[in-house]
C-alpha cells in the first residue's frame, strides 16, 4: 500500500487517489487560505459554533474546509456541494462509499486522508505525556500493558504516543468508538514498523488492518491506518 504525503502548500487535488493508494495532505493550519473556510455549509458552521474553545472551533474551520477542497478536487464537484454524511460514531463519509475518507487535527496541524478503502489517520504534538502509565492502563489491551511495562524507562514515551496514535487511527478508520481501544493490539516498540497485532472485537472487523507511522512536521507523530493485510509505504508527494 504506497501512502502518499502532499505537505507543501496546499493544493486539491484533480482526480481521486489511484487504486492501492492514500494519499494524505498534512497541513499547517496557521497557514491555510482563509477562504477554504467559505466551503463550510450551515450545519458545519452551526457545529463549529458549537466549540467553546476557540482555537479547536478554528481548527475545526480550516481542516473540515481542507477536506471539503481535496474531495471536491477527486469527485470533480465544488467544494461546497460535497455529499458529507455521518455514520457509526459520527465518522464523516461520503454517501456512495467508493471513496473514503478522515480527518484529524491538533494545535498546529491537520491531516487529511483520502482512499478507496477504510482509512483513518490521527496526529500528537511530540511531549511527555502525564501519567502515561495510567493511561495505559486505563484504555490500552492487556497485551499492550505488558510490552509497555516490559520496556525500558526511556523508551516508554515513545511507545506510548506510537500506541496512542495507532490505536487511534485504527478506531476511526473502523468507524468504532474509543471504548474499543482495548479490543485489539499494536506494536508499541519504538524501534519495531508499526502493525495491528490481533483485533478482538467485530466492531474492529476487517480484512486487515495496516498502520503507517511518520513526522508530517518536526514536533510531530502521525499515523494512517488502511483496511487491508499489505503493508505500508510512505512517500513524499510532488
């Protein structure tokens, strides 16, 4: 599975992603053309007013009007006539299901990914993380718990923000919600490839999962996860 990272200024694209292909656009939202947000339609503005912290309800703008741009670009269709619908945990789709989709963003940066399979993509600022080892424990598998405590002590935040965003990625290209992040297991060793380990839950049903992780900017973690059993091949789009 060949993901392709567009990460230079933006530009939509004008055609959908080859088949076998993702292809993401990772974003630097304090430099996104403000006019993206003009393809935002009444019930998205509506939500967007919604946020009470105004920094996430800018984020919400720019990475949701973004999106709007790269499937209007793929689906040959103004931005702002995009069928976008909501499905299992409010997942944003397109209706037809030819063509997949998701989001993510956080202070900084968004990513947008696009494919013609299940796909999910989720990104953190790279930091010490409070209570790391609680939240293992509280939202990672049983398996997880023991190889991260079976790492060494430096190793471990590493670990637990490849976890973090793996497992995430894998939740929202499902579809599922996150009381399912301990259905199944990824590697968590920093200096082994990414990878789905075992899934336990049918709401995490497919065929196959393969994850992809990369630093779209300096200071940051990202992973894609794609629903298939080949695995992933990052590189940088022209």
């Amino acid at each position: 599975m060949r993901v392709v990272v567009h990460s230079g200024p933006f530009a939509p694209p004008r055609c959908p992603p080859p088949a076998g292909e993702v292809h993401l656009w990772a974003l630097d939202l304090d430099r996104l053309p403000a006019e993206l947000a003009e393809a935002l339609t009444p019930d998205e503005r509506d939500r967007a007013a919604r946020y009470k912290a105004g920094p996430v309800r800018e984020q919400f703008v720019a990475v949701r009007g973004a999106a709007r741009h790269v499937l209007g670009g793929c689906l040959g269709l103004p931005p702002h006539a995009v069928p976008i619908v909501y499905g299992a945990n409010r997942k944003p789709a397109l209706p037809d299901g030819g063509l997949h989709f998701n989001v993510t963003h956080t202070p900084g940066l968004g990513l947008v990914a696009v494919a013609g399979r299940r796909v999910g993509v989720d990104a953190e600022r790279v930091r010490a993380v409070p209570d790391a080892d609680g939240l293992v424990g509280r939202f990672f598998s049983a398996a997880e718990r023991a190889a991260f405590r079976a790492l060494p002590a430096d190793d471990r935040p590493a670990a637990f923000l490849r976890g973090w965003v793996c497992k995430e990625a894998v939740i929202k290209a499902a579809g599922a919600s996150v009381q399912y992040l301990d259905a199944f297991d990824v590697e968590l060793h920093p200096a082994r490839p990414p990878a789905v380990l075992a899934v336990r839950h049918p709401a995490l049903a497919a065929d196959g999962w393969a994850v992809g992780q990369w630093e779209p900017v300096r200071g940051f973690l990202a992973a894609v996860a794609v629903e298939g059993t080949s695995g992933i091949r990052m590189t940088k789009g022209e």
